[in-house]
C-alpha cells in the first residue's frame, strides 16, 4: 500500500476518519505534525519519519522524503482536531 492508498482508507468525510481511528484505537496530540492521529496511523501502516503539515503529509528521510497531498476532508479533520473537536482521540 502506498501513502495515497493508505490516507484514503481513512474515509471521505471527517466524521468516516474519525470513525475509523475510533475503531482502531489510533491516538494522537493537538498541534504535533508527527503526532497527530493521522501521523500515528501512518507510522502504524509502515510508513516512518511521518509529519502532517498544511495540506501535505511527508514520509522518509533525507533524499528519499516524499510527499502527499491531503485531501479535504483529511484537512478539515485535522483542523477539528486541533481545535479540540475530537478529545476521545487524544493521548
């Protein structure tokens, strides 16, 4: 699985990727690129040296860092969650 597959398993809607973190138990921290949900989700799909930042999700290290576009219901759900929408999903 790539990164792009692995970001749209989450849902196409804020409330679906929060149902499924929810589901997996997946928790993360408020304002942490590396930490976030999202971040750990990642981590946990194999994917290392995660960040979500902006609209991107990078992955790698050094000259094999890569990135990803998010989609906008990942940037709303990251925005929510920021802002304290989501406390369940919180470490």
């Amino acid at each position: 699985m790539n990164i792009k597959e692995a970001l749209t398993a989450l849902g196409s809607d804020q409330e679906s990727i929060a149902n499924y973190l929810r589901v997996n138990n997946i928790k993360g921290y408020r304002c942490k690129s590396h930490m976030c949900p999202i971040a750990t989700y990642l981590d946990r799909c194999g994917f290392k040296d995660v960040q979500i930042g902006g609209q991107v999700a990078w992955h790698g290290g050094g000259y094999a860092r890569q990135w990803e576009p998010l989609s906008m219901a990942l940037i709303q759900f990251i925005k929510s969650f920021d802002a304290g929408q989501y406390p369940e999903l919180e470490e």
